[in-house]
C-alpha cells in the first residue's frame, strides 16, 4: 500500500479513547558506546540515535527520563543459570580463546560475539526492562520505555540471535510479582522464541508472537504451536510471509490483539516493537512503513494497561531510530513534524531528513486468503482462553506475604507439608515427574516442539553435538504442568488441560494452511519427530525448578518458578530500597573507555536518572554540538554476516 500519509492515525475500535499517559523513559547514555565487532549487523548506536532524536523532538517534555541501575548478576539469573551469567560476566576479548569450550556452550561466536563491554552492555538493556516493570508494578508511571531492551531470542543458558540476556523475560518476572496475567507482544520480524519458551507451559503469561516464518531465523514459531501443560493456548504464533504491508498487518495484529484482550484480559502488556519488520531492513523482509509499525503502538495504547514498551530487532538503523522516536511520540501523545529536527548523527538522515520511513514497491506474498486462514485458527485458539482467567483469579496464590513465606521455606529446604495444598515447591517438581502426565497430549506436544528446535539449530548449521540441547528445550511445565501454578492444576480446572482433543491447530487442514505457506524443505525438517537419541535426553524438568544457580538449562516454568523464588528475600527492597535504585543516578557506569571501533564517538551524556527537563534540554543542545559520521557500513543493503536478531 502507499502508507505516505502524514497523520497518525489510531487504530481503529480501541478498547477505549486513549487517555493521557504517564511515560517512564530509560536510556542509558553509555549504550550507543557498545559494539558488537566490525560488521556485526547489530549496531547499540541506533539506541543512541533514536535517543538524540526524541530529545530534538522535545518529547522529553512528556515523560520523565531515567537511567536505571544496570541488571546484576544476581538480577540476570532469576532467568539464567548462573554459569551462564558468570561466563557472560568473565569474559572478555582478550580471555576468550581460554573459554573456547563455554563459547561453543553457550552459543557464544559468531552471531553473538564476545566484545567489549558484553556484560554491561548486557545490564544496561535488563535494567531498563527491570526497572521499567518495576515502576509500572508500583504505578509510577502508565507506560514504560527501555529502546535498549527486547533481545528476545535470548535463553536461559544460551545467548542467541545477538541475544545474550533476555530483558523481557526478566522484565515479566518482575511483573509477575503483581500482576495475574502478562501478555507479550512481539512485532520484531523474528519469532520471539526466547520468551515463548520461558513461558510455555505457563498461564500467567501469554506470548503473542507476529513473524516471518519458513526458511527464516530461528525456525520456531509454527501457527501449531500453542503452549503445552497449562500454558496450552497461551502461546499464540502467526507466521508470515515476505512483504506484509501495513494494512494487511493491521487486518491481523488488530482482531488478534483485540481477542486476546477481551478473552485473556492481562494486567499488564508488554510490547516488543522490533525495528527490523519495517520496509528495508537489512535483515528483514516485511515491508511496513513506520506508521504501520507504530499502529501496533497505538493500538495497544489503546486499551490503557500498564505497558513495558521495548525495542529489539532492528538494523537499518536510519529506519529504526525514526520509528521508535516516532512511536515515542505516539506513546506519550504528540505529533512529531514531518521533517526531522537538527540532531545528533543527522547525516544517517539524508538526503531527505523526513521522519517517514516509508513502503516499498515488494510484492505482499501474505494472500488474504492465507492470512484469514491463520486468522480464524488463531482467534479459535485464543477463545479457549476465555474462561481461564477468572479460574486463575480464584486459585493463583498472588499475595506477596504468602509467596514469600513459602519461598523462604522453600530455600530453607523445608519442603514441608503446608505447601503442598497450596503450590509445588521447585522440588515437588522432581517427584512429579514420575507421575502420569495430566495431560497425555503434553508430552508430544513438548516433543515435537523439542524436535523443531533441535532442527532449526541443525538448520542453522550448528553443532548440535554439543551439550546445547537441553537449553532448547521448554522448562519443567511440559511435563509436570503442576509445578508452575500448582493450585489450578491442583483443582483440575484448567480448561487446557481437560480438552486436548479439541485443539484447534491440530486440524489437519489449518495445519495445512501453514504448511503450505512455508518452503516444502523448511516444514519437513521442522516438523520431524525427535530422534529417539533426543527424546531419551531427559527433559530439565526438576533442573527449571530448583533454584538458579543449578546449571541444567531449561526455561518454561523455570521462568515463573523464579519468580517466586527471588520474591522471597527481595519483595522488601522493591518497595523500599528499589525504590531508591529507580531515581539514583549511577553516574559511575564505567563504560566510555569501552567505545568501540565503528560506533560515532558518543554525542551526549547520559541523562542522569529523573533529570529535570531542564536538564534534558542542556543535553540536548550540547549534544548537538557533536556530529560524528556515518559507520561506513551503516545500512546500505544485505550484507553478508550474522543472521539475526
Ligand atoms: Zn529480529
């Protein structure tokens, strides 16, 4: 479609007017300093950019500006193991030929090279995404933004698709301290499969996920795959095809997002705004101009919940860094001018200097057809969701005394009998395990999504001799679904789980509609049954349960199982001491001696946490001062590297 207008436009039938929003914005100056290595397609300037063109925007103004605390390795590991995390942390550019067994571990190479800086690099992008839950759980602010955050391919002991840490699933832990039921959004090209995983075979978040799918990184999210155990119907996938245009995407994401809202009814959204479905991407293959991306924005402004709004993807970085300013704008409810203002790296802008980043002339391979096909399954899917929340309402223990209570006899190793009518204790998981499955359709369920992931790596021509697999694998809820919420699997009354039969996705002729849609050679590898040798690997299920510092990788419950573990001795300092955290400035970020090669040398100071507007507005115009040139690689066509994120 053209897509030239100049006037946003909010989505059509919100859930109501949209009202005047309270924005919380972390950015973190010292980010734009980091560099993956020289070509890598991932380039942090884009943040730095995006950044300076909010400020000459004057959209400081309307929101309050912070740098969070960067994400600690004890942060980090209420999702990773701390081996992973401590690798991350250890090592360098200079060491990494001494750990050339853990590179190979933990994926770490050639998508996700070691650099500089990898570690800090790595908390600044969690603490933003903490930090910003954090002060959507207290009600500081309506919605948050981290533009630093959204690396969702991120596992729990696997670094993937330039992903090392993944912020969002840390973001989610942190609300699901308050929150009943998440829900993520993932608009970024790639299948968001770090954060489906770490919430599979739960309830309490649902994963939304928009994507390329077929012959593309990373391979999973298949239409079929819908969450196993408790979790069932709460991943919700919608492949796509080359060259969907803003209107084509707009028919899907609104119906589909609106469904999930009246049926799922969330507390809390997070939404993951890759920049590299946007038209010329580098790596992507979408063709949405950056008012068709920035309706998704609007339309989950719209119904006026708690938003973590994050970056992700992205590699056009003119593109990117327009569209998030502009989605800024949205958020926080301005109209921006259609010519962009003087700034920093304004070059990277020319030769037009346009805030519109527009479609191009590539055909929509997206028939109406095929997107109505995938529509109907998926909104079939959601409606199975319908009557679960008030379910999860009246069994899902969500008191904070009461979880921490039980934690700290849980870490005391007492796993006694007073829980065990209220929740599984991490421990209880492994003596689960030998029991029959709840639901008998989970474990092949949990398989095939084990295989397709195995596959993919195989697709992606790694080695998958090895040990990486486990870390592929969905966490313990595949095969004791009870151990994550116990209660509503306690009372049985999860729908899910009593109606296998009837899903949706496993019609063989939806099955078929996708099929069809993806390359003949890509769906048979994917969908092939796990080699015995893989099944017999038995799944980390006791390992996502127990508390992090076991190495087992595994994410599904382990993601929620953490929570409650860290709620436990840390509910306190959130509402005391993290408090403090939010508004201190950490001025003693030691990160500019860590500026890399082709990043522009860094134009501003990072705006202390809170800064006044004033403040804000010093910055910026000293930042204008400064004017680095273009990387000489910036955006010009598909080059060779890495191939994701
Ligand atoms: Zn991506």
């Amino acid at each position: 479609m053209g897509g030239t207008n100049l006037v946003y436009e909010p989505a059509s039938t919100p859930a109501a007017p949209s009202q005047k929003k309270r924005v919380a914005y972390f950015y973190d100056s010292d980010v734009g300093n980091y560099a993956y290595v020289a070509g890598h397609p991932m380039k942090p300037h884009r943040i730095r950019m995006t950044h300076s063109l909010i400020m000459n925007y004057g959209l400081y103004k309307k929101m309050e500006i912070y740098r969070a605390k960067p994400a600690t390795r004890k942060e980090m590991a209420q999702f990773h193991t701390d081996e992973y995390v401590d690798f991350l942390w250890k090592v360098t550019p200079d060491n990494m030929d001494q750990f050339t067994k853990e590179q190979t571990k933990y994926n770490v190479g050639d998508d996700c090279p070691v650099f500089d800086g990898l570690f800090e690099f790595c908390g600044i992008s969690g603490g933003g995404s903490m930090e910003g839950a954090a002060r959507l759980n207290r009600e500081k602010c309506d919605i948050a933004i981290n533009w630093a955050g959204g690396l969702h391919h991120a596992k729990k002991s696997e670094a993937s698709g330039f992903c090392y840490i993944n912020d969002i699933v840390l973001g989610i832990i942190e609300l699901l301290r308050y929150k009943k039921r998440v829900l993520y959004i993932d608009i970024d090209v790639h299948h968001g499969d770090g954060v489906e995983e770490a919430f599979y075979t739960t309830d309490r978040v649902m994963t939304v996920s928009f994507h390329k799918y077929g012959e593309y990184f990373p391979g999973t999210g298949e239409l079929r795959d819908i969450g196993v155990g408790l979790g069932k119907y709460y991943a919700v996938n919608f492949p796509l095809r080359d060259g969907i245009t803003d209107e084509t995407y707009k028919s899907i994401f609104e119906p589909v997002i609106g469904a999930v809202m009246q049926w799922y009814q969330p507390e809390a959204v997070v939404l993951q705004c890759g920049g590299d479905s946007l038209s010329g991407d580098r790596l992507g293959c979408f063709n949405l101009s950056m008012r068709g991306h920035a309706n998704c924005v609007g339309f989950v402004k719209s119904f006026n919940l708690p938003v973590l709004v994050l970056g992700g993807g992205g590699y056009t970085m003119r593109n990117v860094s327009r569209t998030w300013c502009y989605e800024t704008g949205v958020l926080v409810g301005q109209n921006l001018t259609p010519t962009l203002p003087y700034c920093d790296f304004y070059e990277y802008f020319g030769p037009d200097y346009e805030l519109d980043v527009r479609p191009s002339n590539m055909e929509n391979l997206n028939s109406k057809e095929y997107l109505d096909k995938i529509l109907a399954s998926v909104i079939q899917n959601l409606e199975r969701t319908k009557a679960v929340p008030s379910v999860q309402l009246t069994n899902v223990p969500m008191d904070h005394e009461r979880y921490r209570e039980e934690q700290e006899a849980a870490m005391d190793d007492h796993e006694e009998d007073t829980h065990a009518d209220t929740r599984h204790l991490p421990r209880q998981a492994d003596k689960r395990i030998s029991h029959p499955m709840e639901d008998s359709d989970s474990e092949e369920e949990m398989e095939r999504y084990i295989a397709n992931k195995r596959n993919r790596r195989r697709h992606k021509d790694v080695d998958i001799d090895t040990p990486l697999g486990n870390s592929r694998t969905p966490g313990s809820g595949a095969i004791t679904p009870a151990g994550k919420s116990g209660p509503a699997s306690d009372s049985g009354a999860v729908p899910a789980i009593t109606e296998p039969e009837e899903m949706a996705v496993d019609d063989g002729e939806l099955a078929d509609v996708e099929e069809d849609a993806v390359d003949k050679m890509d769906t048979d590898d994917v969908l092939t049954p796990a080699p015995p040798a893989l099944t017999s690997n038995p799944l980390p299920t006791s390992a996502a349960a127990t508390p992090a510092n076991d190495d087992t990788p595994a994410a599904g419950s382990s993601a929620v199982d953490n929570i409650k573990t860290e709620a436990s001795a840390e509910v306190d300092m959130q509402d005391a001491d993290h408090l403090e955290v939010v508004d201190t400035p950490t001025v003693d970020v030691p990160a500019t001696e860590k500026v890399k090669t082709d990043a522009p040398a860094p134009a501003e100071e990072a705006p202390a946490a809170k800064e006044t507007k004033e403040e804000a507005e010093g910055e910026t115009t000293a930042a204008k001062a400064k004017t680095p040139e273009p990387t000489e690689d910036q955006e010009k066509g598909k080059e060779a590297g890495p191939v994701e994120a």
